[in-house]
C-alpha cells in the first residue's frame, strides 16, 4: 500500500512515532511560540511551517485547542508544548532570545536587519490583534516584515514562514 502522507522519500513507509524519533535527532535550535487568544486558524499553518524547518518545539500560549486541519498531520512529528499563560511559558524560555514577529508597533525594526543567535523563539499573535502588550514586553526583541505593495502586513501564517526561512539562512544554512 503506498503511503499517501505528506513526507520526503526518507520517511514514508516509517510509523509516525519513527518519523518523530529520525527528526528528533537533527532537530534545530529554533523554537516557535504562538499565543493563541482567539482560537486562530493559522495556528494550524504556522505548526506545519515549523514542521518544515524541523524546530525543537512549538509552544501553545493560552486556548489549548486549535484547528488541526491546517497542520495536515505534521503535529505528530513536532513536540507542542501548552502553557495556560504567558508565564508559564516564559518559564520555559531561559537563555533564549525572545523574538517578537508584530508590525504594528514602535519599537519593531525590520526583519532583514536582524542578526540571530541560534538560541531563539519566534513569538507570533493571533491574526486579528496580535501580540498581546505583556508577551511583548516580554520580548529581547521586536521585527516586523518590509512590506512593498499597499498593505500594511502579510498574513501571521506566511509571516511565521518568513521569518522561519530568515532564522534558518542565517543558522542553519
């Protein structure tokens, strides 16, 4: 029977928790966090990114539930953390830089001129509001994304991308 799952050539045919030990070894040092207030559907969007750039872990802040469906399965092969607040979270968080991924702040700077240690989580919003103000001051560090057309923003799911490829170019690559 041909496996019909959305894997490389390496891992097809492997039982899900074989998939999760071969990753599990060459994992990178990116960890990806986002606070889920408003049950948002890119959630789903952003676990499947992280899947692609084979990040250490994902961490849930706040609602616990998120649509599945846009993760397409890669969540089996991910470690996802929950934390019911912002503190539990950044419990988790010592010695890594906190990176803040918010385009309508002050403080935020451009993404392309970010220079990143290999010790660091993404932090992304819910799509319609954001970050909240206490993860941001929570945050070593806010960037937002150049944008050159007429809107303001990319959507949370295609900016969790972004700056997922930027870390790795300069870490990883």
């Amino acid at each position: 029977m041909e496996d019909s799952r959305n894997l490389i050539d390496e891992y097809k045919g492997l039982e899900n928790e074989q998939v999760f030990d071969a990753l599990e070894k060459k994992r990178t040092p990116l960890e990806i966090a986002i606070e889920n207030v408003e049950h948002d559907f890119n959630i789903g969007s952003i676990v499947r990114t992280a899947n692609s750039f084979n990040v250490a872990k994902v961490h849930i802040i706040g609602k616990k539930k998120y649509n599945r469906r846009g993760a397409m399965c890669t969540d089996k092969y991910l470690k996802i953390e929950h934390h019911p607040n912002i503190e539990d979270f950044l419990k988790t968080q010592k010695n890594r830089e906190l990176i803040a991924i918010e385009n309508n702040i002050s403080r935020a700077k451009p993404l392309s001129k970010k220079q990143f240690k290999s010790e660091t989580t993404l932090i992304f919003g819910s799509e319609n509001n954001g970050i909240t103000d206490e993860l941001l001051g929570a945050a070593h560090d806010v960037r937002f994304i150049e944008s050159f057309g007429s809107t303001r923003s990319v959507n949370v799911g295609v900016a969790a991308g972004i700056a997922m490829y930027e870390y790795a170019r300069q870490v990883i690559l």
